[in-house]
C-alpha cells in the first residue's frame, strides 16, 4: 500500500455572491470582491495511502517515538501528580498558537469559577476541559469524537454553533468580504463530511508510522477544517485522543503543542507544502517537536516537584491535616476556592480559611476575590508561575 507521491490538494470553482457597496477596500481588492467564483480546495481520500518517506525521517520519528513512550513511562512511575500542571501547560501553548493568550492564573481562576466572561482566559480554560476528557474519558479519533472535543471547546462561544460541521464556507487570510485572493480556502462544505469519514478511517489504522500517522492526520484535519472556529484547538486536542488510542500515552499527557510553538512560522510552511503534496516537512516538524516538548516538560515537572518539596520545610502544619492535603491539591489546580476544597477534599466551606492560613503564613498561597461573585480564592503564585515560565520557553509568549 506504499504511495510513492502523496497527493495534493487539487481546486474545484465554485460561486460566489460578490459584496457590493464594500467600504474600505483597496482597489485589489475592490475587484476581488467582484469576482462571481473561487476556487475551493478538494482533499483527496487518504484512508488507504501510506507515506514514501525517506529513512532518516522514519528513523528519526521512531526516536521521538521512543523518548514519548519514555516519558509517559516516567509519568506512571515518578510524576504522575503533576500531568495535572503539563495538561494546563500544553492546553495554554495550543490556545497561543492561534495567539489565545493569558496568564495560567487567570486561565485557573476562569477553570473553577466557570467565568465565561473572562475572555481569553476562558477560552484557555475550555481547552482545559477539552484536553482533560480526551485524556480521561474513551473519546476515539472518529468523526463522533471530533464533534465530541469541538463542543467541549466551544460550547460557549454563542457565534459559533459547538459540535457541529460548518455549513457555510471559510478562508484564511485575504479580506473577510470574499475568498477570492485568500491565503488558503478549504473545501467546501458541501465535502465535509465525506472528508472526515476517510480521515477517521486513516486516523484508526494500525498499521503506519505513529509519528506519521500523527502528523499527517493533524495536516489534514486543518486542510479539511471542519468547523467556523476552533479547528486548531480541536484537532491539537485529537493528537492527545490518538496518543492515548495509539498505547504511546497512557498516564498523563505530553504536550505536543508546546513543542509546535517553538517554530509557528514552520509549523504554517509545513501545513503549505502538505498540501502541494509533500508530507515530509510536517512529519520531521512533529518530530523535532516532540522532542522538544518532552524537554521542557522534564523541566516544568522537576521545577513544580522542587516547589512542592519546598513546602515541606516552610509549613508548620499537624502532619497528615487537612492543609497538607490542600497543598497536594494544588499540584492539581493552583487556585482554588472552598467549592473546589469542598468538591475534592470534603471541606466544609466555612472551614476552608482555617485550613489554608498555614499556607497563606508560609507564602505557599496567597488570597484574592473573584470581581463577579465576590467569593474568595487562593493560588500558588509559585506553581502559576511555572506554567507561566514553561509556556515562555514554548514559543512567543508576551503576559
């Protein structure tokens, strides 16, 4: 089943109503908007084809291979406790490579007030979510699972409909009034669906490549891309479904994303030449990137068990107290408030003060209300703050 040229996406016209009256139009494109047709992308089916790729490219995608296996083995061995911490720094590095940005504080205090009006701070938390259930809940890489993640991240947001295909045409780049002179315009909707089933089908073999496999279904999920909005969250999300599918993951998550945002401007070229026909560069792009992620993932977990380690020495509290177990709880979600100490630990909310003034004594934590509700928090400016340095050392991150 060896396909020596993998296909390229191929153009189809299709009409288009022109906008009339359109202010603020250069006179390019004043006479793109005019046109009355585009050319729409066609993907071809992929469900049967297997990448030629060269051998140091195999080779080096089954190395990376490997250093994941290795370091999801680690997790289950040493750091299971805080695959918590690396979820919320691979879903800040997936939301920032579509320049969704906040602060891993803001990102906690949106995650347990449910706060939707938080901007991007509530979007990232509804990455959270999103890669939280394709971890933990039997999500498969199917069409059902996609429409599955899509709602989870979008839910939301009232301009986009969650969970479901879109029904209208998109395109990047170029003027909002028409495709025509758009950087890349995906296939038309009509397509969509057809295009997912045979994705879904490559997305399940068993027989390929895993890194492959990974890449080369993410390049053509955002060559299809399915929804109005969300396309590049939701398929970052279904690498985490395919690793833990695949057996590669199985006790905590790698963050791939964080790795893809140390080059977007590769990660954009690679997309480009997939779709000419040429799968290399995606596939060596994920490589490098998972390498590179497994890197500063080692580095966030050693720095969030040194800070943990710290708290032993800085709190005077009754071993085995409720404190202690707040302290615990906080490798999990750094803010935190009585419903969460409730909802996790048993804590009766008026007792929640008494039990983590240790903390606030020893700097672990430190207090403050939610604007909205009033209602007091708490968070470890140390642990944020870590997240905060990993998603830095990602890629482009200004807080």
């Amino acid at each position: 089943m060896v396909d020596l040229s993998w296909p390229a996406v191929s153009q189809e016209p299709r009409a288009w109503a022109p906008t009339h009256g359109a202010v603020g139009l250069t006179r390019r494109e004043r006479l793109a908007a005019s046109q009355t047709s585009y050319d729409a992308a066609v993907v071809a089916e992929i469900a049967v084809l297997t990448p030629a790729l060269p051998a140091d490219v195999t080779a080096e995608a089954e190395d990376a291979v490997a250093e994941l296996a290795r370091f999801d083995e680690s997790m289950g061995r040493d750091v299971l406790p805080y695959s918590a911490v690396l979820l919320r720094g691979e879903s800040i590095a997936s939301s920032d490579i579509e320049h969704i940005t906040s602060s891993a504080r803001n990102i906690s205090l949106a995650e347990v007030t449910r706060d939707e009006s938080t901007g991007y701070a509530s979007l990232v938390a509804a990455n959270v979510r999103a890669m939280r259930r394709a971890i933990d809940v039997a999500i498969a890489p199917d069409v059902a699972g996609v429409l599955t993640l899509h709602e989870e991240l979008m839910r939301h947001d009232p301009r986009h409909e969650a969970g479901a295909f879109r029904a209208e045409q998109v395109w990047i780049g170029g003027h909002d009034s028409t495709p025509v002179g758009a950087h890349f315009i995906p296939p038309h909707h009509e397509r969509i669906a057809a295009a997912m089933d045979d994705l879904a089908r490559f997305a399940r073999r068993t027989d390929l490549s895993r890194m492959a496999q990974l890449a080369l279904t993410h390049a053509q999920f955002a060559t299809i891309h399915p929804f109005t909005d969300g396309n590049g969250r939701t398929g970052r999300a279904l690498m985490h479904v395919m690793l833990r599918e695949s057996g590669l993951v199985q006790h905590g998550v790698v963050p791939v994303s964080a790795g893809l945002l140390t080059d977007t401007r590769g990660y954009h070229e690679a997309l480009d030449a997939y779709r000419d026909g040429d799968p290399e560069p995606i596939v060596r792009l994920f490589t490098a990137s998972s390498l590179k992620a497994v890197t500063n993932a080692s580095r966030l977990v050693t720095e969030v068990r040194e800070i943990r380690q710290s708290w032993d020495a800085r709190v005077r509290a009754r071993k085995g107290s409720t404190t202690w177990r707040i302290a615990d709880l906080l490798l999990r979600y750094p803010l935190v408030t009585a419903r969460t100490l409730h909802d996790h630990l048993g804590t009766s909310p008026t007792n929640a003060p008494r039990a983590i003034a240790p903390l606030l004594e020893a700097g672990v934590v430190r207090s403050g209300r939610h604007y909205a509700s009033r209602s007091a928090y708490w968070w470890s400016p140390e642990i944020t703050d870590a997240v905060d340095d990993f998603a830095v050392r990602a890629g482009r991150r200004h807080l």
